[in-house]
C-alpha cells in the first residue's frame, strides 16, 4: 500500500509518496513548522495578497485548523503548526511559506517524521 505524507524542509513543504509492507503502517509523525513572528501574521491578516484582510475563523477555515490555533499563534501562546497547516495558512495570506514559517526540524533534518504503529 502506498501512502502520501506532507514533509516541512528548508526548501518548503512537499509530499513524499512511501510503501508499506509486512502488516505494518506509516503515520505521518506531524511535522511542524515554526511561525516566524506573531506581528508579521496579524499584519498580512490585515492585507492578504488580495488586498483584502482576512479573519481568525476564515484562515482557520482555509487551514483546516480551530480557530482557536490561529488566535493562539497571534497571541505568542501557541508558535508551530503542522506543516500541512503552515502551507495553507500562508497560501491564503498569499506569501510563500518561509515568509511566515521556517521548519522546526529534528536533529536528523534529512530523514522525514514517520514512525510505525502496528496495524490493528
């Protein structure tokens, strides 16, 4: 069986394709990426690459995320998301991604976050 993961490097956010043998599945282990500044967000919330702004709950709704998350990133509480999140939210701002977001990689950065659960 074949599986699509949504991976965060340098380079920006990409899908690998990986297979899966043996009775054995890959999770995506949530790779994150780290918002680069509260203020930065909340300004091109206000003008988007539209020229329009953008509010809480229809950036979350675009990002597939609470809207909670989004108040939390502009407030300081909260500063990563899923990589997949971090390519949405700054898809609708209108910016590529490492304007908003850089990755938040572990020591390994060449290998992608996937760890295997038995399948039940």
């Amino acid at each position: 069986m074949d599986n699509l993961f949504t991976v965060c490097h340098s380079e920006g956010v990409h899908q690998e394709q990986h297979n899966v043998h043996g009775g054995r599945h890959v999770i995506e282990d949530a790779p994150k990426c780290r918002l680069v500044s509260a203020e930065l967000l909340r300004t091109l919330m206000q003008r988007t690459g539209t020229g329009k702004a953008v509010t809480i709950r229809q950036l979350a709704r675009h990002a597939g995320v609470a809207h909670g998350v989004i108040g939390e990133l502009l407030t300081g509480v909260r500063d990563t998301v899923s990589a997949t999140a971090a390519q949405r939210i700054a898809q609708r701002i209108g910016v590529d991604l490492l304007i908003l977001f850089v990755p938040s990689e572990r020591a390994d950065s060449s290998r992608p976050y996937l760890r295997l659960t038995d399948s039940a």
